[in-house]
C-alpha cells in the first residue's frame, strides 16, 4: 500500500502511472487529484473534470511526472493507456495499491 503523499513524493523522483480498472476507480481518482495536487509556487489546484474512461476503458492510466515552472518543480498528470504508460518508461502502480484516507 502507499499513501497519496508517498506516489506524489515519488513522482517528483521517477515516471509514475496509476492504473484504474473501472470508470469508478477512474473518477475516485480524479476527484482525489483534483482536491489535494497543488503547485508548490501558489498553490492553484490542478484540475481535471473527465475521467476519460469512455476513451481508454479497463486501460486507463493517469501519468505522473516533474514539471518546472520557473524553476519550481511540482507534480503533474495526463491520461493515456497503460501500453502509452510502459512506452514512456512509467512505473505502473494499481489504483487499489494507493491510500486515500491518509490526512
């Protein structure tokens, strides 16, 4: 198990992809992203209001990586497939394998 802190903190560190195997799963992540990804220079939530299940299905996965914004470096996300996920070298970590009730 890892928590939601623990998959940002790799993030910052490594290419990270969560995999959701249900449109459930998918939008319980999504909202959970939406709520707690901040970037570190003001703050302003990362948004993001579709699932996209209907595009990728049971092959849905969210990517993590490190942006830089004025030299400011926070996690990010973009949807894709798990086969998207392995091409880019991603580390694909179960949507069932992750924390959400960590504070």
């Amino acid at each position: 198990m890892i928590t939601f802190n623990e998959l940002l903190a790799r993030a910052r560190i490594e290419e990270i992809a969560v995999h959701t195997a249900n449109e459930e799963q998918a939008k319980k992540f999504v909202n959970e992203i939406s709520k707690r990804v901040c970037k570190q220079s003001d703050c302003v939530k990362t948004t993001m209001v579709e699932s996209h299940y209907d595009i990728f299905g049971a092959d849905t996965c969210y990517f993590f990586g490190t942006t830089s914004v004025f030299t400011i470096n926070y996690p990010c996300f973009m949807v894709g497939s798990q086969w998207d996920a392995r091409y880019e070298g991603c580390k694909i970590i179960e949507f069932s394998e992750i924390d959400f009730k960590e504070e």
